[in-house]
C-alpha cells in the first residue's frame, strides 16, 4: 500500500470541510449571529493552489452564506452548503468535473465526512478530528483544525508537484 506522499503527486482536487477543517468549529454567538473565523494561512494557501490551477471544493453541512461567500472569494470553484449526504454530492462533484478518485485529497474531521473519506485517493485530517475520522485517514495533519491544517496538505501536495514557492508565488 502506498503512503500518502506517494499519492500526493496525484493530486488535482481538493475537498475540504468547513467547521472543525477551515475554522475551529468553536461557534460563537454576538447578538444571535454566528462568528466564525478562519486562518489567514489557510486562505493564502487556497488562493495560491488556485491560481496554479487545482480545483478546490467545499462540501459541508453548515448552511453560512457569509462562509460560502468569502470560500468563493479565494477562487474556490463551488461551494456545496448543507450538505446532509456528502456522497451524494461528492458523487455530483466527480460527474461534473470528470475527475477520478485518485486525484482527490479530503480534509474531514469528523463522522458525516467518515464515508466519503472512504472514496478518495488522499484522505486527511486536522490533529483535533474524532477518532473514526483519525483511524481511517491517510495523514493526521499535526495542526488542529482552523489553525492552518488546510495550508499544511496543500503545502505538500504543491511541494510534491514543484509546484510550491515557484517564480509564479511572485507574479500575482
């Protein structure tokens, strides 16, 4: 069996999570609206993969607008809210952009990603994810969730494809 750098240089698509993956999954609450936030390096790495030209999706069971349009901001190409059966859309997702199992990485930390973690070439997960999602993820990032987790699979996905830090970083 491989190990997941070894798969990394397939990489052409990432899924994340939101809560638990992209922010803490701590909500806050300021006058009955919910505060979320999100790490910068994260954000930075996301824009970046985008601009060399992977394709990074959302899937997730929260149902924030002001997450999705900020997600969509960085480039992401969809954004897939409230999603209750996350293989049914992961399943749209490699229909309509024609992408195989194998070219996928996906962040999850908890039991509603568990199945579709189950599909991909890369599975992945923050250091704080639940223990099912621990015991079948091909890499345990050591940050936790919300705390640069995404930033540290893209940095090695791109680094495994010479495809981090290039004269591009520096053409934006």
């Amino acid at each position: 069996m491989k190990s997941y750098k070894e798969k990394l240089p397939l990489i052409k698509t990432f899924i994340f999570d939101v809560d638990g993956v992209l922010t803490t999954g701590e909500v806050l609450l300021n006058d009955g609206k919910v505060i979320r936030t999100m790490h910068s390096k994260d954000g930075y790495a996301i824009q970046y993969a985008v601009k060399m030209g992977y394709r990074i999706l959302i899937i997730t069971g929260g149902n924030s607008v002001d997450v999705k349009e900020r997600l969509l901001g960085l480039g992401i190409e969809e954004v897939f809210l409230s999603s209750h059966d996350k293989v049914a859309v992961y399943e749209y997702c490699r229909s309509k952009y024609a992408f195989t199992d194998q070219e996928v990485l996906y962040m999850g930390d908890d039991i509603p990603d568990y199945k579709v973690m189950q599909m991909v070439g890369v599975s992945t997960c923050p250091q704080d994810s639940a223990v099912e999602i621990k015991s079948i993820s091909d890499y345990q990032s050591p940050i936790f969730g919300g705390k640069g987790c995404v930033r540290d699979v893209i940095e090695q996905t791109l680094r495994s494809q010479n495809n981090w830090f290039t004269e591009k970083a520096f053409a934006w």
